[in-house]
C-alpha cells in the first residue's frame, strides 16, 4: 500500500499492510539527530530563522523557505511517515531592526513596537519587551475585541479555489501521501485568567467569540476541498492532566454546537476533520469524540489517562494518532521508550483505526538513544 492508501484505509476501518506512522512534531534539535545535519523544523526556533532570512533579503528568504520544506521532507521520509507535515512554525513579518543575531524588533519604534529574542536552549523566540506595554484583559476590552471580530466577518470571503500553496503540494505529493493541513481550530484562551472566569461569568460572550472561529472556518471549508485534501487537524488545547480547564456543562453549551458546525461543514466536502488537544479529555468525551462529529484524535496524553485501547472501545469510529509521550521520550529510560511504542503498535495492530507516532514535540534535550529506539521499534514492529 502507499502511505496515502494505508492513511485511508485507517479511517475507513479497513486493513492495511503495516501500521501507520504519524509524529505529531520536532524540535529542531530532535530533526537534526535523525537527519544528521541541522534540520529546518521547530518552533520558534523557525520563527527566529524566518525572521533571519526576511532581515537578509528576498534570496536568504526563499533559500529558508526551499530548504524548511526540503528538510520537513527528508524527515518524514527517514521516519517512513504515512502523513506528511511539511511546514512548521512561521511568522512571515519582516523586522524592523535587528538588535543582535538573537534579538530583533518589530514594528514602529516611535509608536508601537515589540522585542523578541531566540533562546536557543529551549528553541523559544519570546516576545522581551514592548510598548505600549501589555496590560490585563478585561471583560469590556474583550467584548470590543469580540464585536470587531464579528464585524470583520462581513468581509471575510477565502477564495472558492483554495490556497494555491497548498495545491502545490497536493499536485506534488499528494497521490502518494496524506498531506497534513491545518483547519478548524477551536478554542479559549486559557492562559489569561479573565477568559476562564468569563466562562462562567459571560457565557455570551464566549459563545460570540466560539462562533466567529467556527464560521471562519466554515468558510474556508470548499476552498481546502478544492485543493484536494482529504483531511484537517484541527482543535485547540483546553486540559491539563487533572481535566479541562472548564466544565463539562460549559463545553456541551458553548463548545460542542461550534464543533459540530465545523465537523458537518467537513463532511458536506467529504473531508476528516482531527481534534487535539493534550491533557485528560474524559470528563467531555462523550461530547467532543460522540456528539460533535469529529473523525479523529490527536496529541493523545497517555500520561493523562487517554488510553488508547480504552478510546477505540469506547469511540469505535473515532481515529487515534499517537499516544507515545514526549515525556517518556525526554526522561524515561530507552526501555521505557520502546516498551511505550510497541505497547501504541500492539494496540494498533489488535484494535485498527490508529495512526502510531509521538503524540507532541520530541523537545530538545531528549537522549537522543531515546530518539532511536523509538524510530527504530516502530520500523521493525509495524509489520
């Protein structure tokens, strides 16, 4: 089978020649050990690159360009991926000054401005500074944030052809590789206490701000069809280990609605739509995995409690893709890694309907004999 006929072949419940693989993410530094050349994959470590490359010019730009989705390539490649994900962090805004190789400033340094600096012990590129300087949301400022939101929408009209970036790689890969593309998200911001709090204290509010996202994405649904994709992964973080960041009662009202919307827009093009989130997702499974239409599940937290076999018993039409922890990569010991992999392949094998891989970024730091005994269990074992 091609990578691309055994992806589908996942879904559609049907059996396929070996298991198939999908790692949900890189560092560069995890990039580089496989590849054996320093890798253009990561996180803000691409984003500080691009930001390089835009200082440097219009050439040094396309060279990080060609050499980010050469490099995203090569590394699916060398992992035997049957879903290929060929871009990874961007931030395509040329700054206005560069301070030093690490730091650069973007925007009007009389008005509005901000600093950022790459760190590269942790591959972050992390806004330092600013001004005017940030102050706490509040609820009014939110609700007028929300209203413009709202009102931009009138204006909102993705072209009907879809993304000819996108159409590029499909007509280059795509018959032979599912082309991973990102669509649908959804979601709170949980990391400023006052979004949370208005969960409960402005529903509508919430509600207003879910359903701009979801008719965003409604939207551009018959353009990605038209590209030819067959899936998105969508979704959006809203747990930790302990559960969700909101209630279950809260979700029911205000997520699930949205996400249904979603999901049937999916559907209606004949296109998989994939949720993620990290953490224990148990408290809302029977809405986000039963209720909403969604087709599958990624950044699976085994640590979290998301079982593999118990998802595939409890949501028989629900896809999975991943479940080996980037935590277990980072501190466990090498037969902790393999043990945790061939328990993913077991269950793929015994169960279908799963996709194995890492279900987050493989950070930097991780051992790299970890690294390889995970890539090399899964190519012996998967059949």
């Amino acid at each position: 089978m091609s990578p691309r006929e055994r992806v589908l072949a996942t879904f559609e419940r049907k059996r396929t020649d070996k298991v198939p693989i999908h790692n949900i993410g890189f560092s560069s530094y995890a990039a580089s050990v496989i590849l054996g050349r320093d890798a253009y994959v990561g996180g803000g470590m691409q984003q500080w690159r691009e930001a390089k490359a835009l200082w440097e010019g219009k050439d040094a730009h396309q060279e990080y360009l060609e050499r980010s989705q050469k490099d995203a390539f090569d590394l699916s490649i060398a992992l035997e991926h049957d879903i290929l994900r060929l871009e990874y962090w961007r931030m395509a805004e040329k700054p206005s000054k560069k301070i030093n190789d690490n730091t650069f400033l973007y925007g009007d340094t009389e008005k509005s401005w901000r600093l950022m600096r790459f760190d590269p012990p942790t591959e972050l590129y992390q806004v330092i500074d600013q001004y005017p300087p940030k102050v706490e949301d509040t609820i009014e400022n939110i609700e007028r944030s929300i209203i413009a939101q709202e009102k931009s929408l009138e204006n909102y009209h993705p072209s009907a052809e879809g993304s000819s970036y996108t159409k590029s790689q499909m007509e280059k890969y795509g018959k032979n590789w599912v082309i991973r593309v990102g669509g649908g998200g959804l979601g709170i911001p949980y990391g400023s206490r006052i979004w949370l709090e208005m969960v409960a204290l402005r529903p509508d509010l919430i509600g207003r701000y879910l359903a701009v996202q979801a008719e965003m994405s409604v939207r551009s649904m018959e353009g990605i069809a038209n590209t030819g994709v067959q899936m998105i992964f969508g979704g959006g973080d809203f747990a930790s280990n302990q559960g969700p960041f909101y209630s279950p009662k809260s979700f029911h009202e205000l997520m699930l609605p949205n996400l249904r919307k979603i999901s049937e827009e999916c559907h209606k093009y004949g296109i998989y739509y994939l949720f993620a989130s990290d953490g224990n997702l148990w408290p809302v499974a029977d809405d986000l995995f039963g209720n909403s239409g969604v087709d599958g599940f990624y950044e699976i937290d085994g640590k979290a409690g998301m079982d593999l076999g118990k998802l595939r018993e409890k949501f028989p039409h629900l896809t999975l893709i991943g479940n080996i922890s980037s935590v277990t990569l980072h501190i466990g010991t090498k037969d902790d890694v393999i043990n945790e992999t061939l328990s993913c392949i077991n269950e793929a094998k015994k169960s279908g309907g799963i996709i194995v891989g890492v279900s987050n970024a493989i950070v930097k730091g991780t051992p790299e004999e970890n690294i390889w005994a995970m890539v090399e269990t899964m190519k012996k074992y998967r059949g």
